[in-house]
C-alpha cells in the first residue's frame, strides 16, 4: 500500500487551483467523473503529495454534503493498492465502513476506487495498481 493524494473539496475548482498555486502547486486539466458526479483536478509540486481537487456538479454529488458543513476542506486520503477486494476486506475487518463500493474511476483510466470510512482515520480512497 503506497500514500497517493489527499483529495479536497472545493466548490470552485479553478480558484482554489489559483490558491494553490501560490504554494507552488501545478494544476492539470480538469476532468469529469460521471460516476461520482463530480469535476477534479490534480495538482502537483515536486517533492510533495498530489492534492485531488473534487467539486460537486449537481445537488446529489457527494461532496455537497462536506461543503455545506465545513466548506473547502481537505476530507480524504488516498492510498494506491495492489488487490482493492483483499484491500477492502482488510480494512472490514478492523472495523472501516464501506462507504462506496469499487468502481471504474475516469481520472485513473477506470481503474477502480473505493471509499472507506473509520472514526479513527476518516474517509479513505483506496485505488488499485494496474496489474
């Protein structure tokens, strides 16, 4: 398992990449996920973690729900696994909840994601490596 980005919520993309960039942070493009309905941007700086930018493009995204109580914030973590089912029952059996199943993910060429929760860690992203 290898740490990959720390994922953000923002309502503005394009601004908080300005923001951003005043650390130092290179924006990508932007891309659209269909499946979690949502835009977002990787941004990159050498020598530091990947920040994902996520932001909501309907009512019934699910980033909404972190934005309207807290704002832009950082809200997960994301770690790079080489098999996401053994992943997932791993993390089950230390008590994480699933939040939202494996699915293709747009940004990683549909390799899948999945989300897991604990009170102990928060949210997680779990991505599987291309084999």
């Amino acid at each position: 398992m290898e740490f990959h980005h720390i994922g953000v919520a923002t309502m503005d993309i394009e601004q908080s990449a300005i923001a951003y960039s005043l650390f130092g942070y290179q924006s990508g493009e932007i891309i659209f996920d269909p499946i979690q309905r949502v835009n977002l941007c990787f941004l990159e700086k050498e020598g530091f973690p990947i920040i994902e930018l996520v932001s909501p493009i309907e009512e019934t995204s699910p980033v909404n729900n972190i934005l309207n109580k807290n704002g832009t914030i950082p809200y997960h973590t994301c770690y790079e696994v080489d098999d996401i089912m053994t992943e997932i029952s791993n993390f089950k059996r230390k008590k994480f909840l699933v939040v939202v199943n494996p699915v293709p993910a747009v940004a990683f060429e549909n390799r899948k994601i999945c989300f897991l929760y604990s009170k102990m860690t928060g949210l997680i992203e779990l991505l599987e490596k291309n084999n």
